[in-house]
C-alpha cells in the first residue's frame, strides 16, 4: 500500500464556485495516474477528500471554508419523523445491489438532470458526461438499484469504505416527489452500513449557505470534519 505522504497532489487553477456565484473554487486532487488501495482510500476520506468519477479530491480555497466534510455515525443516527414516514413511504420497493449499472440506467439520470438540475453544473446531460462521473467506479463501488414492482426508479451509487459507505451520487425519476427518493437513498444507506457492521456513511461537503447542500445536517447525529477534527453535532 502506498503511504498517505507518498501521494502526490496537485491543484487546479481558481475556477468559478459551483455553489456560490460571488466566488472562486479551487482544488486538489490526488495523482489521477495513482490507483489508491481501499485502505488509503478509506484513509482519504477521514481526511475529508471526495471522488467524483476517477478523481479524488478535496476543496483547498483559500478565502472560503464552506465545504465541510460529513459524515454519519449510524449506530446513534435516530431519523426525525419526517425521515421515519419517508421509509414507511417507500417500504414496498426493492432494492439490488450490483458491481455495474444498468442498462437503463442512463435513460434514468438523465430524466432526473432534465427534471431536477437544469441550473446545474451537469445539464444538459450526455452519456459520455454520464460514463466519466458514475461509470468510472472503483472497486468499492457498488450501485444500489430501486424498483417499484419491476420499474427501476432510483439509483444510489456507494463506495464501501474500510469504516463505512461513502455516498457518492443518487439519482431518480423525478416525477415521484411524495417518495422523497433522495432522502430514501441515504436512509437505506445508513440501514445498509449498519448490517454490514460499518460506523460511519460519508455524506460529501456541507455547506451551510448552500440550499443544494445544507440538507446533510438533517441526519443526526452529524459529524464535521473541522480543523482536521471530526467534530459531532447532535
């Protein structure tokens, strides 16, 4: 296995904000060449980096501290009610796990980017868009498939970390709203850690004056990676 101080990062030039509109981002990534183990890269992910198709990266802006590393502990996660009614909602799906998509699951991303995300970074979306970010897995990955009767409705792409799941995209049929299939995605997740006896599910960045991604901190107990601590909130 390859150290952590062995790896090599680099830095992306100041590119438009995602989240803000006022701001610059910048990033650093990992050697794209570098093929991490599933322990380095679980020990990425305690240290705050995300992957996003073949890059694992981490935010490094130099003004802006927004994007906060989370995670949930799922052996104190108590849903809200609200959490509680979306399971009971959605109690009749069932649920596939697979090492790949399939095949109609681009013909679904792309119904949820056209209906959900036309102001975002991925509209319009492509199948070669699509391949990059959610074909590119690794081998933790595995995609978590969701069907009403025999209709594939949802999506969650996860990748199985050495202390838990990292929950790295979900995507639906936007036409279900009353199912709150974005919220049954992480829930089922949290269930899915908790079988497989994993402590945490890893939520990405929280960003508290971001509506797209506040929405983490609405699974408590909640942990923030601050100041290179993981710091739990109740």
């Amino acid at each position: 296995m390859t150290d952590s101080k062995e790896i090599k990062l680099y830095a992306t030039y100041p590119h438009p904000c995602s989240y803000f509109d006022d701001r610059e981002a910048k990033t650093i990534f990992i050697d794209p060449d570098m093929s991490p183990s599933p322990t380095l890269y679980s020990e990425l992910s305690r240290r705050g980096f995300r992957r996003s198709g073949s890059h694992i990266y981490r935010p490094d802006c130099s003004r802006c501290k927004e994007c906060i590393a989370s995670r949930v502990p799922v052996n104190t996660f108590a849903p809200s009610r609200s959490q509680r009614r979306t399971m009971s909602r959605n109690d009749d799906l069932r649920s596939e796990i697979s090492p790949t998509l399939s095949s109609d699951a681009y013909e679904l991303y792309e119904r949820y980017i056209n209906g959900r995300h036309r102001d975002g970074d991925m509209f319009p979306p492509s199948k070669e868009q699509f391949d990059s970010f959610l074909g590119q897995s690794n081998a933790t990955t595995v995609y978590v498939h969701f069907y009403e009767g025999t209709k594939l409705i949802a999506i969650a792409v996860t990748d199985v970390l050495d202390d838990g799941l990292s929950a790295i995209y979900t995507f639906y049929d936007p036409d279900l709203t009353r199912r709150s299939l974005g919220v049954y995605g992480i829930l089922w997740q949290i269930s899915y850690a908790k079988s497989l006896e994993l402590p945490f599910i890893y939520l990405g960045y929280w960003i508290r004056d971001c509506q797209k991604m506040s929405y983490k901190i609405d699974y408590r107990p909640i942990e923030l990676l601050i100041n290179s601590r993981w710091v739990r909130l109740n």
